[in-house]
C-alpha cells in the first residue's frame, strides 16, 4: 500500500515529491499538489521530446505541507476553460487532415468541459504548472 493511501488518500500519488527523468539527461523534481492522477510521461523542457518520464517512484516523497520553490513545477487540477484551450488548438491543427463541421467541433468542446468524453479531461485532471514566485 502507498504511502498516501495509507493517510486516506484515494490515489497512490497524492501530495507526493516525484522525480522525472529523460534520456537527454534533464532531471526534475516535480510535486503533485492534490490528491489526483499524474501521467507517467510528457514532454521534456531540455530536448522538446516526450520521453520525460516519472522514474524511481517508489522513492516518491509524501509531502502534504511542501513549499514549491521558486521556478518548481507542479502538477494541479486542469480548469474547463484549459480544457476547452486544449482541444480547440488540437481541433486547429487537425483541421488540415479532417475538416470538422463548426456545429460538431463546438458540441465536441462542450462535451470536453462537461467532462462526458475523454478519460483526460475527467474532473481532477491534471496540468502541469510553475510556480512563479
Ligand atoms: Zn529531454
């Protein structure tokens, strides 16, 4: 059993410290700051590929109270309004190959923030964030 189950948690990652690596060489640390799905891969800030990946999980840190540092990244819920920002570049850059009839596209969008259709855009789905300071 996970450590943040063990607190209540419903997911394994919840609240956990969780290191990423890719093969380019970038290493990062990155904190789940709910109790919500991680992916396990996205893409890398060094080499702009998507080979970053969660590695060494079971060292993964349960940190309810961390303090992100500056510059830190971190996984949040994604909002309606992202997902909505999403699909409409996805449905743009698709347009291309499969011309979508506005009517469908719109009702596709409006599905998307009813979270009715893609697994990924469930409620507590999650974006990756930066602390800003
Ligand atoms: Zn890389």
């Amino acid at each position: 059993m996970s450590v943040a189950k063990k607190y209540g948690h419903v997911h394994g990652e919840a609240f956990m410290l969780m290191k990423y690596a890719c093969v380019c060489g970038h290493r990062e640390t990155i904190w789940n700051s709910r109790d919500g799905v991680t992916p396990f891969g996205m893409v890398c800030p060094s080499c702009g590929k998507p080979n970053l990946r969660h590695v060494n999980w079971q060292h993964d840190v349960y940190a309810p109270e961390h303090k992100l540092q500056i510059g830190q990244r971190f996984w949040r819920d994604g909002t309606p309004d992202e997902a909505e920002a999403i699909m409409r570049r996805r449905i743009e850059q698709e347009q291309n190959t499969c011309s979508l009839k506005p009517k469908i596209a719109e009702e596709l969008i409006q599905s998307i923030r009813d979270g009715a259709t893609d697994y990924k855009f469930r409620n507590g789905w999650p974006i990756i964030d930066q602390n800003n300071g």
